[in-house]
C-alpha cells in the first residue's frame, strides 16, 4: 500500500514538471518549446564560447607556445607534457600541458580543446585524473566538461576556498549561468596574478618577531575543537596590518601577541606581506569567516559560546540571528563591551563564568580584546577565548560585509573605508603603505641579518 503511495506521489510530480497528464497536444507544446530554447542557449553559449577561445588563442596560446619553442632551441628541455585529466562525466581525457610551474602557463594550451569540445571555457576545476575520491558528489559535479576558468582557482587564488574545492564547485553548478561564467572569466584574468607559484609553506611564520600560524581554515577550527575536547585552554588571537602597525607603538600589546597560544593571519594585508617576505599563507583564516564554521560545529556538537563586546544591544541581536539559523546553538549569554575594565570586569567575569561556556568570542577591538583575555585569562572559565574585533557588527546586521567578488581581490578594505571613511581613513590611507614599507624593509634586515645580501 505504501509502495503504491510513494509510486502515485512521484507519478503526480513528475506530471506537475513534465506536463504529463496534460493535454497531448499542450504536452508536446511544451517539451518542444523547451527543447527549442535549449537549442538556442546552448548554440548561443557555444558560439562565445569558440570566439573567447580563438581570441585566447591569438593572443596566448601562440605566444606561449613560441617562447617555449625559443626557449627549447637555446636551452633545451621539453615544451609540452601529456597527462590525463577528468573529462565530460568523469571520463579520463588525455591532453598536452605546456611545461611549468605557473598555473595560467602550464593552461595555456587547453584552449585548442575547448575548440576540440573537450573541455570548456568555464566550469569545475581542471584535474588530474584518479585524484578525486570515488564519492557521490563527485559524481554530480563531474557530469559536465571542466573549464580553463574555474571558481575554485578564484578563491584559492584569494585565499578565501574555505569551503573547500568540493564546496565551491557545489555553489558553481548550482549558481551558473552565461553572466556568472563571464564574471568568472573577468575574475580570473586578475586571480592568476594573485596567485603565489611557490608551493612551499611554512608551518609558522614571523613578522616583525610576532610569530603566527600558516593554516587552512578547516585545520584552524579543528584546532579550536581539540581544545573543547582535550580541555587544552587557549587565548586565540587574530592580527591584521593595523594590528601589526599597532605594536610598533605599544610594547605591552606585542608583549600579549607573542604571549598567544595561537595566533592566526587576518585579511588579505597579511597575504600581501607573507608574498614579499617569501613565505606565502595557505590560506586567509579571518575571524569573520571562522565564526559561521565555528557556529555549525558547536550547534552540531553542543559547544556552548558566550558573546562579550560590542555596543549595547549588538551581542544579543547577534544571538538572536545565531539562534534562528543555526538549530540547537547553545549561547550562554550575549553582553556589550561597555562597562568600566578596571571597576567591572570582577562582575563581567563572574557573569561569564556561571555558564562555564566552550568559547567565548570577546569584541572590544584590538588591542584592547586581547589585552583584557591576557590579563583575566586564569579567572575566566572559558575552554577557548578568542578575540574577534568588529566582528559582531558584521553578524548583527548593523554593518553589511563586503561581496564575495572583492574579497576574492583583497579589497574588503576598500568596502569598510567606503562605509566609515572618518573612521577608516588613516587605518587604510596611511596604515596600509606604512605596513608595507615596514614589511620590505623588515625583509631587508632579515636577509642582511642572514647573510644573504
């Protein structure tokens, strides 16, 4: 009876989406009308396609190509290496890459099979083929050709895939269209000179003798969650190029940096700078984008937070968003960061501590956060404390966040001085080229220091 049930209910949905049970003739109307715009999106799309690769090729592909064959007839080496890749619903597909370490060079001959139809212009992410697991998402993803141009080489490039390659190809097939793969297109062209061809990453690395953790994001909040289970008590500490600027004039605020159990690289200023010193980040691993990843693990595994900071009302508004969009969250309490450090913080302090929470998120600003969780750390009990600036702002709704197309670029900043430029100003304006000359000239003393200049 069930079965008979359940084969009625996908009968009357499949009618509702088909047209059939309708009219043969409204029916026919339909799928051939359908069938027809079809048609011509896809010849549309495929003309572009062929006349964006013939451009590609004119003004690429050629050109690379008689460069290596210059190269080879003076220094030798080979021009072309063959490999086999994930075609059109998984299939492997063999092909010839030009040889190099660069991304959009070693791709430059791929665009002979797009004209081929072997692969696309825009779509999932070129890849080895064999180095995917054999998963049913996989199996979604590849149903259609890979593209020269991908979403996945975007925000890798960016520093900003923390939703992992399987993630973002998901958000790909599920969003594109003729404006996206153009956008993407357009995107890609200033990616490829963001991205750092080194593939050598160090653990840790140090700037101005503040040391912090190379990380991707999964890894960072992996960290957070052994802490919790282990009941390891950590102080975690973001800095940007402000926050950096910042201790060149406060020795008590580098003083509690270098003191952080961990401390984690935020904003696409800190990217810039790991570039010139030679150390590139695996990833950018900001407190805004960790905090969402933080909120489903702890609604997942009933972690209870604690919200400290912000102007009145900022932390329970942020409560009340966490509490409708993530089911089974369990926030202890939620207060602002207005109140007297020297007179209050006793009372603070209790108040935190009678719900004991997992981790508690402090919004002061920096330095200010991270001096309060270093003086007050041993009398809060709290498994994790972490440090997160304006962050409340953003996930109460006061203050939108930048789009995801400009903090693919690293230009967030842009956004916030667009938003506060009487607030903003002289952290952007001034803060930033300062950071940078301290950054080439702290490179020149390490190499001199080294013996290397």
């Amino acid at each position: 009876m069930i079965q008979e049930q359940r084969k009625n209910e996908f009968k009357r949905i499949e009618s509702r989406f088909s047209g059939v049970g309708a009219s043969d003739g409204r029916a026919f109307r339909k799928k051939t009308t359908s069938a027809l715009f079809s048609f011509i999106f896809n010849a549309i799309y495929r003309f572009l396609e062929l006349s964006a690769s013939l451009v590609f090729i004119a003004f690429f592909t050629l050109p690379v190509a008689l460069c290596k064959l210059v190269s080879r007839i003076f220094s030798g080496g080979q021009v072309l290496e063959r490999a086999e890749i994930y075609g059109a619903g998984g299939a492997p597909l063999k092909v010839f890459f030009f040889r190099s370490e660069r991304y959009y060079i070693r791709n430059a001959s791929l665009f002979i099979y797009v004209l081929l139809g072997d692969i696309g212009l825009v779509g999932i992410g070129v890849e080895k083929f064999g180095s995917r697991p054999d998963a049913p998402e996989n199996a979604y993803i590849m149903r259609d050709k890979p593209g020269i141009f991908n979403l996945w080489f975007i925000r890798e490039s960016g520093k900003i895939g923390h939703e992992g390659k399987i993630g973002t190809e998901w958000e790909y097939m599920f969003r594109r269209n003729i404006m996206r793969d153009l956008s993407l297109i357009l995107r890609s062209l200033p990616s490829a000179l963001m991205r750092s061809g080194d593939s050598t990453f160090h653990p840790e690395i140090s700037l101005f003798g503040i040391k912090f953790r190379n990380l991707k994001m999964a890894e960072a909040v992996e960290l957070v969650e052994n802490s919790i289970i282990n009941k390891e008590r950590k102080k975690i500490f973001f800095i940007n190029p402000d926050c950096l600027n910042k201790t060149f004039s406060d020795d008590a605020y580098s003083s509690v940096l270098k003191q952080g159990d961990v401390v984690l690289p935020d904003g696409s200023g800190l990217s810039l700078a790991c570039k010139i010193i030679g150390k590139p980040l695996l990833e950018n691993v900001n407190g805004t984008d960790m905090f969402p990843f933080l909120c489903r693990l702890s609604a997942a595994k009933k972690y209870s937070l604690y919200l400290l900071g912000a102007k009145p009302g900022v932390a329970e508004a942020v409560k009340k968003n966490l509490e409708l969009k993530y089911s089974g969250i369990v926030i202890g309490g939620a207060r602002d960061g207005y109140f007297d450090r020297e007179k209050d913080s006793k009372s603070v302090i209790e108040e935190v501590n009678r719900q004991a929470p997992d981790i508690l998120f402090v919004a002061f600003g920096a330095p200010v956060q991270e001096k309060w969780i270093s003086e007050h750390f041993d009398q809060l009990n709290a498994k994790v404390c972490i440090g997160v600036g304006g962050l409340f702002d953003f996930y109460s709704g006061r203050i939108p966040r930048a789009p995801k197309w400009m903090r693919e670029f690293g230009l967030e900043w842009i956004f916030r001085l667009m938003q506060e430029p009487v607030r903003m100003w002289k952290r952007y304006i001034i803060g930033n080229p300062v950071f940078v000359f301290r950054v080439m000239k702290w490179k020149a003393f390490m190499e001199d220091s080294n013996g290397n200049k």
